[in-house]
C-alpha cells in the first residue's frame, strides 16, 4: 500500500470524485519520468467519448495514464461501479487486485492486471457498509466490519475470521462504523470506530489496538452530531468529523484534543508530509482553499 503525501491526498481525491460520477472504475497512474501539475490554474475538462475496457488513454491537462477497467458486461448486479469512496484505499499492497462497490450495495474483487472480476462478495455485507480495508502487505487480506465485529478475509480460501466482537465491551452496541470515511493506521494496528446502537445513534467513539486486542481509547461526548471517524496514518491521533462542528483531532487516548482551524468542515482526508508529519488536507469551507493542519498542533 503506497504511502501518501498531502499533495497527492488532495488531488486523489479531487480526481476520484470526479471518476465515481462515471459509475465505471479507471485506474489513474503517474508515467515516469512524471511531472505534477502545480499552480492555481483552472483546467476545462476534456471532450472525449466513453473509452473502451481495458484501453490506456492519457489526461491531456494532467499527463495521467487512465484505463477503464470495468464494464457492465462483467456482471456486476447494480447500474454502476465505483471505488467506495475517495479517501479509502481500492488497492491492494501489491497492486494485483482491486475491491469494488457496486452501486446497489454488492462488492466484487477484479484483478488489476487482466481487468477481469474475479468474485463476487456474498457474506459480507450485513445491515451496514463492509468498509473493506486492504491489509498493509498481504495482497490476500482484507478487514471488513461485520455488525459489531472486525473480521479478515482471505481472498485466496474465503475464509473469514473474527479479530474483535465489539459486544463484549458494548452489550447494548449494534453496530461498528467509521461513517465509510474512515480508515486504519497504515500499517493496520490502531483503528478508530463508532459504537452505535440499533437506530443508529453513536454511543461512543474508540481506538483500537488490533496487536494487543484492545480497547486503548473511549470518547462518549460529543459537541456534535457525528460524520465520521479515522486514524491518522501514523496511529498517534484519532480524528472525529461532525456535521457542522470542525473536524477535532486527539490523542489515541483522548487524553488531549483539540479542534481543527475554523473551515474544517469539507472533504478532507489524513495524509503524511514529506518529512513524516501527521497532517490533515481539507477544503477550507471558510475560504473554500485547499489547506493543510498539522494535527500535532493543529496548526
């Protein structure tokens, strides 16, 4: 899984947004010797028709290489298909397969080097979203949540394993979520989720240590009404979104929090900065810029 850096946050997730308005799937990859495209210039996107699946055109404003690698007659059940969601990962760790949402609510895996679908997920949906998450090195394993568990899934056997039944702790929880905007640490020990009963409503926000099958973190108040939670790549600070609050950030602990400047209420997505630093990349929702807060000191 390749690691990211704020600029390439911001523009995966301008980019993507605009390709799940497609309702097919197109990979986007960056040709070497590759140069970015910098700068406040607008660009008009280009006339073009519908590509062929599996033919590589290039981005005439960017330089990207894109092919489409879905099409209707693989078979998926809904009107279209799409990556999850711009700020979760479609990938695996070595770049052979992708997971997909159809846009009736059913997941298929497709190789990324022929563009075949290779399965179909039938047991792993249940009342709420999956939100597949890719292991950080093994090609074969993906996390998924599963009412009030996080379960594994082995590609290769099918085998699925529960890691955690949340119901221990919570026995009035009925279900585990982060607002499908939300994702573990890259490296996939810590991972921050809502408790939420049977209407839905979060009874609790945690922070969970997959290595020591823990709970290390508990929140039950809030200033808000809840969007979304994640962990930031590192694994040091858990991040709440709101509905209309600015996005806070804290210590896996909860033992010190803070909140996001003023405008960070828009898409925005975790991201590491060159040297390693924890940042959050938004849309400024005051000045509607693209901006970036250290989320060590919320700077």
């Amino acid at each position: 899984m390749k690691s990211n850096v704020a600029i390439l946050a911001v523009l995966m997730i301008l980019l993507i947004t605009m390709i799940m308005s497609t309702n097919i799937f197109t990979f986007v990859s960056a040709q070497s010797p590759f140069q970015f495209v910098m700068g406040t210039d607008s660009y008009v996107p280009g006339e073009a028709s519908m590509p062929q699946k599996g033919t590589t055109f290039n981005d005439p404003s960017f330089h990207t290489s894109i092919v489409r690698i879905t099409d209707k007659s693989d078979g998926y059940s809904g009107a279209g298909i799409e990556n999850e969601y711009a700020r979760a990962d479609a990938e695996n760790s070595d770049g052979t397969c992708v997971i997909l949402r159809g846009n009736d609510g059913e997941w298929y895996l497709y190789d990324a080097v022929t563009f075949q679908m290779k399965k179909h997920f039938t047991d792993i949906v249940h009342d709420v979203e999956p939100e597949p998450r890719w292991d950080a090195s093994n090609p074969k394993m993906f996390y998924y949540l599963y009412r009030t568990e996080l379960r594994s899934y082995n590609t290769d056997t099918d085998a699925s394993t529960t890691i955690h039944d949340f119901k221990a702790e919570f026995p009035s929880a009925a279900y585990i979520s982060t607002g499908s905007e939300g994702d573990a640490s890259l490296d996939r020990r810590f991972w921050s989720f809502m408790v939420e009963d049977s209407d839905y409503s979060v009874t609790s926000v945690i922070v969970f240590d997959k290595t020591s099958n823990s709970i290390v973190g508990q929140k039950n108040s809030f200033p808000d009404s809840l969007n979304w939670v994640s962990m930031d790549m590192s694994g040091r600070h858990c991040v709440i979104g709101y509905d209309t609050h600015v996005a806070q950030v804290f210590s896996r602990d909860f033992s010190i929090g803070r909140d996001l400047p003023v405008g960070a209420n828009g898409h925005m997505d975790v991201a590491l900065t060159s040297d390693g630093s924890d940042v959050m990349v938004y849309q400024n929702t005051a000045t509607d810029w693209i901006a970036m807060a250290d989320l060590n000191t919320g700077v």
